[in-house]
C-alpha cells in the first residue's frame, strides 16, 4: 500500500471478517448435524430393523424429518423473521443430520446384496415419494394454518 492510501472494504480485512462468519455458520450447523444424527439413531435404537427386513424406521425418519423440514421453512421464511443462526441450525443441522441419504442407500444395499431387489426397488421409490409429500404436506398445512390464524386476527 502506498502512503496515503487506506485499505478498502473489499480488501483483507473483509474477507479475513467473511470468513469467520462462515466458520459461525459451520459450527452452528455441526452443533444441530450433533443433535439430529443423534436422535436419528436414537431412533434406530429404540425401533430396531433387522439387516434384511425392510428399513421402516429410516423411511419413517426421512418422512417425517422432510414434514418438519417444510413446516419449518414456511415459518421461518413467511410468518417470522428469525435469527440468521435459526435457519442453518434446525433446517441444515438438526433436521439435515436427522433425515439420512447416507442410511438410505446403506439400506438399499443391503437388500440388494441379501437377494432383496424388490423390497430394495419399493423402498427406493417408497422413501422419495414419502418425502416429497410430507414436505409438500408441512408447506401446505402450515400456509392454511398460517392464513387461518392471520384471517381471524383481522376480524
């Protein structure tokens, strides 16, 4: 820098203060990952599958992990202005380490590998399909709840 000149705004100083805003953003999403991958074999444990039976209790988890997912997002983004640390530490932490497509291929391949093709195929279909309503279904039901409550509020 020559004398005179004053560092800018873009310069160092912002992308070293960048950073350490990203690694908040990392640690507060590994603190929620911690809980939600704990609950999820929680989970696990308390509803055991054996390694050959269909994996109804990795489908219930994404399920309703992806219900959560969209009754959650709704809130946040249309009825509350919440924290910025809210969103990465319950959506992507708590309910992405909850919700599990690493178990989910596990799963199918065990089956596979068992001489399950079709329980295998099913629960490949069964999961999307039942993750793809119930978070359609927390979307929609939050929206009518939302607008019901904003509706009677008005009255």
């Amino acid at each position: 820098m020559r004398p005179g000149q004053t560092r800018s705004a873009t310069g160092a100083g912002a992308r070293r203060e960048a950073r350490r805003g990203h690694y908040g953003v990392l640690a507060v999403i590994a603190a929620g990952g911690a809980i939600g991958t704990g609950a999820r074999y929680g989970a696990a444990l308390v509803w055991p599958v054996p390694a050959t039976a269909f994996p109804w209790t990795t489908l219930y988890v994404n399920a309703s992990g992806c219900l959560l997912i969209g009754i959650l997002l709704v809130v946040l983004t249309e009825a509350w202005t919440a924290p910025a640390w809210v969103r990465p530490f319950f959506a992507t932490g708590v309910l992405g380490g909850f919700t599990t497509f690493s178990t989910y291929c596990a799963d199918i391949e065990r089956l596979v590998s068992a001489g399950r093709a079709g329980p295998a195929l099913a629960y490949l279909a069964a999961t999307v399909v039942a993750a793809l309503a119930a978070v359609t279904a927390g979307v929609w039901v939050t929206r009518r709840l939302l607008r019901t409550t904003t509706e009677r509020g008005t009255r």
